[in-house]
C-alpha cells in the first residue's frame, strides 16, 4: 500500500512542483527519491546487493541521452538555422497571410503543423509563430490566453504522431517493432484528419463561448514588438528544407531501412542545406549554433530527468503489478498497449521519455501475442502524444508560461482539451480503424 502510495503520490508532487514553477532537473529526481523511499529501494549501491535510487536513476537519465542526444542537437539545429534565416517565419508568415484574421485560430494552427511536420522543433516553432499568433489574435480581439492552446494543437497532436513525422515520438517504436516512420500509413491519414478537424471545430467553439461571456483580447505593456517581415526569404524555398527532411528520411528508412539513423541522416541533410540556401541571410551562424547546442542539451536534460523518474517508479511492485494488469487486459492487445502507454507517459510528463521506459517492456508481449507491429507502433505513437500533455510536460509549461506569459490557470484547460482529450480520442479511432482491418 505504501508504495502504491509513494508512486501516485511522487506523480501528483512532480506536477505540482512543475506548475509552481521548480526546474525539472530538481523536482524529477526529488519525486523520484519520494517514490524510492516508500518501496523499499536503497538509496546507494553500497547499501543493497540490488537496485539503487542513485544507480538506476541515472542509468534511466543517461541511457536517454545515449540514444538520442545528437538526435535532439540535430534538431535543435535545424531548428534553429531555419529561425536565424527567417525561413519559418517566412513559411508561417506565408500560411498566416494567405487565411488571414477571418481564420486567425485555422492560421496558427496550420503555421505549427507545417513546421512541424517537416522537422522543426515544437519549441522553436512556438517561438517563431507565437508573435504573429499575438498580432492576429489582436486584430480578431480573441481571448488571447486561447494562444498557447493553437500553438500546441498545431505541434504535437495531428502531425508530431502521425505517419511520416520526423518527430521522436514516431521514431522510438521503430527499432522495438521493426517498422518505419510510415507504419499504418492508411489509418494514420484518416485519424490526423478526424483529429485536426474535430479539434479545430471544438477549438472554435471554446473560443465563441468565451466571446459570449464577453471575453477579448487584453493587450500588455510587456507584450514584444510587432516583428518585420520584409526581409524574408521566400516562403516556397523556405520549405525546400523541410521537404528534403521527409524525403531523406523516407528514402533511409524505407527504402534503405536504417532506423533511427534515417532521422539523423534526415535532419543533418536538412540543416547543411538550409545553410547552403540562406547563408546571406545569418547575422552570426556561429552564434545560432551555439545558442541551440544549448536549448539541445536543456531540452534533452529535461526529458532525461522524467526518464530517470520514470525508471525509478517502474523498480517498484506497484508499478509491476499495473503493467500486470494492462498487458492481460482480454481482447484487442492495442487497447492493452494504449493502456500501458498512457499510464507511463502520464507518469513522466514525456511522449518519448514514457516510450523510452514502456517499449522495451511491452514491446515483445504483443509482438508474441501476434499483434500486428504496424498497428502496434501507430497506436503507441497516438497515444503518447495524449497523456504525455499533464500540466507537468516541460513544452506544456515553456508554451504557456515563457513564451506566451500565460499561466496554467488560464491557459491550461483548452490545451488540455485539444492535446489530451483529441489525441487520446483519435488513438481509440485509430484501433477501431485497425480492428475493421484497414
């Protein structure tokens, strides 16, 4: 019981100290050593013949960074060349001026989907998009605490999980399935649409009940200027990038089968390129670059911390008697292994984190129960991208409160609806989908 106790009890303080504002790098491994101590495991190698709370913690953190850091610096990288250049302000700005303030909410979202799909970072593409957000939310006089909802919805729902993303997310089932990024490709394009449109009409409904209740748009004195967008490169060779990211990787990974590496041969393509068509256009690369080796080692640190955690709450009996209980759920083997995710992404607060921690666990159970792996990898890969979106997910807090100036109180329930409630719904179709044999 006290280790029942112990792990739902780190999980509440972990997204408490997040929302409160603690750097995860703290809070993670502080829930973690609360979880440690009420199942019984010692706290130091020198104490136990068995696991430990400071061996098996960072061997969670660091077994993350070894798979996946140059991953994230690629990305980060790419990310960033593309913001220095102004080409994703430029592909934004191009998407924004063509639906305009009539569809202000549709322009946002459509901006990030783009963005993202083709490989930049959800951070960065929150960070490029959000000023021109801002400025149409004002001249439609939208609430604007609806931003960092638009922001998310268009990042990390219909396009980080779908089919042919060159997020994480889609890559991690990959070397546990023996699939590619395009696995159920069929019922990947019909869920990504149901979900984006179904959230962008419940998104809309939010925002006209909130208009009712006589809501608008409050400007700020700390609010950033308004940028320039003159000097952009053009939008069409701005997304020349992103397509050779899809493309590289399709060729590595499908036609080659090279894995995970298909993703860093992708965005290393990707960045090269970007810095070959925009080399005019950088004040100091040099500068771009180190500024993103950066927010690569923050982003993965941060992800690396709810690992940890992650690795600790799944040493404990608790744990192992849910994960029991999920994988002998009767019936479809997907709904066991939606379970099982949700549950662990849930913990971490990560979509790639919690399937850092899950697949190796529940992986080979359904593919010797017979489970289909491209269905396997596509449900796994929709439904990280729903409970991974608790208050205590690092791009949750970044969005709402650092770049939007937000708070959680304000902000946090339309993000929760489109980012939690859309995905975990489209991931339900999505078995359903495969259940019918498609």
């Amino acid at each position: 019981m006290l280790g029942i106790i112990g792990l739902i009890g780190g999980l509440v303080l972990l997204i408490i100290l997040t929302i409160r504002g603690m750097n995860i790098l703290i809070a993670a491994p502080l829930c973690a050593l609360l979880v440690a101590i009420c199942s019984g495991i010692a706290l130091m190698p020198p104490m136990t013949d068995g696991p430990s709370f400071t061996e098996n913690y960072m061997m969670g953190f660091a077994g993350f960074l070894k798979d996946w850091f140059i991953v994230f610096l690629l990305g980060a990288m790419f990310g960033k060349v593309m913001e220095a250049s102004g080409a994703a302000d430029s592909v934004a700005h191009f998407v924004v001026q063509r639906l305009g303030m009539r569809h202000a909410a549709l322009a946002v979202i459509a901006a990030c989907g783009i963005l993202t799909y083709g490989g930049v970072s959800v951070f960065v593409v929150a960070f490029s998009v959000f000023p021109m957000a801002l400025s149409l939310f004002k001249e439609a006089n939208l609430p604007r605490r609806f931003i960092p909802a638009a922001l998310a919805f268009g990042s990390v729902t219909f396009t980080m999980t779908s089919a042919g993303s060159v997020e994480i997310q889609n890559f991690l089932p990959m070397e546990y399935l023996g699939t590619t990024q395009f696995a159920g490709w069929q019922v990947s394009i019909i869920v990504a649409i149901t979900m984006a449109l179904s959230g962008y009409w419940w998104f809309e409904k939010m925002i006209k009940r909130a208009k009712a209740q006589g809501e608008c748009y409050d400007e700020r004195a700390d609010d950033p200027k308004e940028k320039s967008y003159d000097k952009l490169p053009n939008p069409l060779l701005g997304l020349i990038p992103l397509i050779s990211v899809l493309a590289t990787s399709f060729y590595f990974s499908v036609i080659l089968h090279y894995g995970k590496s298909s993703l860093i041969i992708a965005l290393l393509v990707g960045l090269l390129l970007s810095i070959g068509l925009y080399w005019k256009k950088f004040d100091n690369l040099g500068l771009a670059l180190s500024s993103a080796t950066f927010g690569a080692l923050v982003a993965i640190a941060n992800t690396c911390a709810v690992v940890g955690f992650g690795s600790i709450a799944k040493l404990t009996p608790a744990f192992n008697d849910a994960l029991i209980y999920m994988t002998s759920i009767p019936g479809n083997g997907l709904i066991g292994a939606a379970v099982a995710i949700s549950v662990i992404v849930a913990l971490t607060g990560s979509a790639s984190g919690g399937q850092a921690i899950a697949l190796p666990l529940i992986a080979p159970h359904y593919l010797e129960a017979g489970v289909d792996p491209e269905a396997l990898h596509r449900v796994i890969a929709l439904t990280s991208g729903g409970l991974d979106s608790l208050p205590h997910n690092g791009y949750v807090v970044t969005t709402i409160r650092a770049i939007c100036g937000e708070t959680h109180r304000t902000a946090y329930m339309p993000l929760a609806a489109l980012t939690v409630i859309i995905p975990f719904v489209g991931a339900i179709f999505a078995i359903f989908l495969f259940a019918l044999g498609l």
